[in-house]
C-alpha cells in the first residue's frame, strides 16, 4: 500500500476507555508493504505500537509521528513498534508515550518514540525524535516501583542503524 499525502493528511488511531474501544493508527502484518510520504500519524492507542504496530516492510518519508501512546501493564513503541523491517527518513516522533501501569506487578513502558523488537531492521536517516516519554508506576500495594526505559528508542535485540539524527529531550522514568 503506498500513501502520498499532498497536504494536511493524518492517520488517526483512537485513544478511549474501555480499552476495547482503543485503536492504533496503522498496522503492517508480515509479507505486507507500507510506504507512506508526507503524512501524520496521530493519536494511536494500543498496548504495542501506538501510531503503528510493524511486522512487515514499513517505509515513511517526510512524515510525522506524534502523540500516540503504548499502555497497559506494559507499553512498547508508543509511535512505532518494529518487528520487521522499517525506513525512515527525514521524519518527525515527538511527543509519543510509553506507560506501564502497574497493577497487579509494577509496569514497565518501552520505548516511547520506537520500540525494536528482537531480529528487527531498523534504519532512520535525517530524523529528529525529541519530547517522548517512557515510564512505569509501582503496583497497587507500592511495594515495587515501575520503570521506564528508552525514551526516544528501545533496541530489544533488533539492528537499528541512524544517520544523521536527532535524538533530544526525551525521558525514561519510573515511579521509584
């Protein structure tokens, strides 16, 4: 599937409660192509991959990626989360989240703008990811604390390889 966006064109998911009702915005199953210039993907909800969940070939050009949120016990990839093979280049991840919420254990959100999963390809060229936040809060008893890790990327054992990027001002915190 090939998405050209000639103007204010956004890929929207849906972050509600129950969360039944949550939707990410774009998902790329295994054997599949999406190659996607100038869009946004915005508002995406879902436990792994908020803006897009991959596990096939995802490339993104000239695109953003932003406000989009990995939630339950435990987040991965608030923006993007890559079991496959992904291309970026001159994109835009800001402002995505990875959360844990911890009950009944202590939650762990990974990587707020990008998770890479194990054996996954990851290449991003000219990109900037600033302003994501990983994070995890304690169980219901506050006996353990959570964690956050890999504000702006998490690498789980996957190949990511940036070229003239920038990554700032992204945080990973937990509740301890």
């Amino acid at each position: 599937l090939f998405i050209r966006g000639l103007g204010d064109v956004r890929l929207t998911g849906k972050a509600a409660y129950p969360f039944e009702n949550q939707l990410r915005a774009l998902s790329v199953n295994t054997g599949c192509v999406l190659d996607l210039r100038n869009v946004t993907i915005i508002d995406g909800y879902s436990q792994r991959g908020g803006g897009i969940l991959n596990y096939g070939t995802l490339i993104l050009k000239d695109s953003a990626i932003i406000s989009n949120e990995a939630n339950l016990i435990y987040g991965y990839g608030g923006g993007i989360y890559n079991a496959g093979t992904a291309t970026l280049e001159r994109c835009t991840i800001s402002g995505n989240r990875a959360q844990g919420e911890g009950t009944p254990s202590a939650g762990t959100g990974y990587g707020a703008g990008i998770f890479c999963a194990n054996g996954s390809v990851m290449t991003l060229t000219d990109c900037a990811l600033f302003g994501n936040r990983s994070y995890g809060t304690g169980n219901y008893n506050g006996r353990d604390g959570g964690s956050g890790l890999g504000g702006a990327i998490y690498n789980d054992g996957g190949y990511a390889t940036l070229v003239s990027s920038t990554l700032a001002s992204n945080t990973a915190v937990g509740d301890r």
